[in-house]
C-alpha cells in the first residue's frame, strides 16, 4: 500500500527550502511506495516530485495573539485533495533520523496517534509535529472550532491540546522513543552542555523543534536569533545581564554537527533530483 505524507505550508517562515528538504529526508528514510503531499499557499521552486494542493479553508477565522499553529486546523477537513485513507503528517522543521515506515505499521489505520509533549509529561498532551490519522477524523472538531475560534484558542492554547482532547474517538501516542525534542531531549542538561554536545537518543526516528529554536538554530548552537552562539565565558556573561538569569544561562548548546550532517544531506538530495547529471 502507497504511504501517505501530507505537510502544510502557509507564509513566508518556511516555503520551498523546507518543503523539498523534508521530502529528501522522506525519500531517505521510507521504503517505496510512497506520495509526498504539500498544502501551500506557493508552489515556487517546489520539487517536482512534490504533489500541491491549494491551502483548504480556514474553519471559521485565524485567531489572534494565540501561541498554537491555529491554520494546521485546515487538515481536519473532512476532504483533503484526492487523498484516501490515512496519512502521516510531518511538520516542515524537523529532522528525520530513521526509517518512518514504523510509523505506517503501529495501531490500527483508524486511530488518531500523536507525539507525546515532553515538556509536561504528566499532563498527557498531544503534540501534532508528526501525526497520523485518516482523512476526515477529526472533522467534527472543524465544526466545533468554527463556532467560535477565539474562544477555542483562549481556552487550549494551542490546536495540539485542542485535538488531544476532543479527538472523537481519542487519541493514541508513538512510543516515546521515536519522536524526540531537540531542545528537552537532546541538549544535554546544566552544567553539562557547556562540556558536552548535543545527540539524538538511541531509537529517536524523528527529532521535532518546537518553539523559535529550529534545526538551522542547532546548526548554529543558538535558540533563536535573539540568543546567538557566543563562546560559554561570553554567554554567561550576556546571561548574567538578563532579568532571567537562570534560565538565561541554561539556554546554551554546542553547534550540533549531526543535524548540520541530515540538513545537509537533505538539500544535496533535492538539487541532485533537480538537476540530474
């Protein structure tokens, strides 16, 4: 059977790079068959390989001052495209680390299955980086998010808690070790990731970057542009200027090669499909 991945693609933080690296990792890391779907609003310096549709519409209106990825809400639409049956869908700031067939083979083709959110493991949250589920699942979720999309967001916060409890017919999650955070996972803890540097976890699959910090932020060893690399004596002294001192000096990792080495790798495969000798 033809394995389904959907990504959403919408404004100017993302577009073309991200879509054609994260088919490359795609492409490296499953076995055939397989259909990579991108909905966006651009199709400019798309791979070819890559199947566009148009963004299907916003249920309801795009809330304000809210911290969730509200617009990932279109893909509750009870039609998606021309696709059937159920899809993986993969965020487009994510580094994939082995095969993604397993993700295709666990629980039953009619669940909803997310990632855990390990930054409040107690509250068993969803996280929606990469999920799976079949086309129409949670469409009663459109109609109830349509209502009245500013209180929906008001209350949850974010659209992944908002599916992780009221999926219909509930949720199920990955097994923990395949879906790992970059930033809670694998930077290692204070004080040891002024010594040691950053790895992915024996049996991570894939690596998901929440927040501002994303995988050319690893690269860099940064959280984000506000918070740049600096050598460990010249961060600390930025830190201790901070009215969050503690935090600030937490907020410190080593460049990290490895994901550097999967970007890379990753955009080489889409310009070597582009541009065949």
């Amino acid at each position: 059977m033809e394995k389904q991945i959907v990504c959403i693609n919408w404004g100017t933080r993302y577009g073309a790079p991200y879509i054609n690296r994260l088919f490359s990792m795609v492409q490296q890391n499953i076995t055939p068959p397989f259909r990579f779907v991108c909905f966006t609003d651009t199709r400019d310096g798309v791979h070819p390989d890559v199947t566009c549709f148009d963004l299907p519409p916003m249920p309801g209106f795009m809330p304000k001052n809210t911290m969730g990825k509200w617009p990932k809400s279109r893909l509750w639409a009870p039609e998606l495209g021309d696709i059937q049956g159920p899809f993986l869908f993969v965020d487009l700031d994510v580094v994939i680390t082995d095969s993604l067939d397993p993700f295709f083979e666990f629980g039953h083709p009619d669940d909803v299955i997310l990632a855990r959110n390990p930054a409040k493991p107690f509250h068993k949250l969803g996280q929606t980086s990469i999920y799976r589920m079949p086309v129409g699942a949670l469409a009663p979720l459109q109609d109830l998010f349509a209502k009245d999309p500013q209180a929906v967001a008001d209350k949850y916060r974010f659209e992944q808690h908002f599916v992780t409890k009221n999926a219909p017919n509930g949720i199920r999650f990955w097994p923990r070790a395949w879906v790992r955070h970059f930033r809670i996972d694998c930077i290692p803890p204070f004080p040891l990731n002024y010594l040691m540097p950053s790895r992915p976890r024996t049996g991570s699959r894939v690596i998901i970057f929440a927040g501002t910090l994303n995988p050319p932020d690893a690269i860099k060893g940064q959280y984000s542009a506000k918070v740049p690399h600096l050598a460990p004596a010249a961060h600390i002294s930025r830190a201790l200027k901070s009215p969050k001192k503690w935090r600030a000096i937490r907020q410190y990792f080593k460049p990290a090669t490895w994901v550097q080495h999967i970007w890379d790798t990753a955009g080489q495969g889409t310009d070597s499909a582009r541009h065949p000798d």
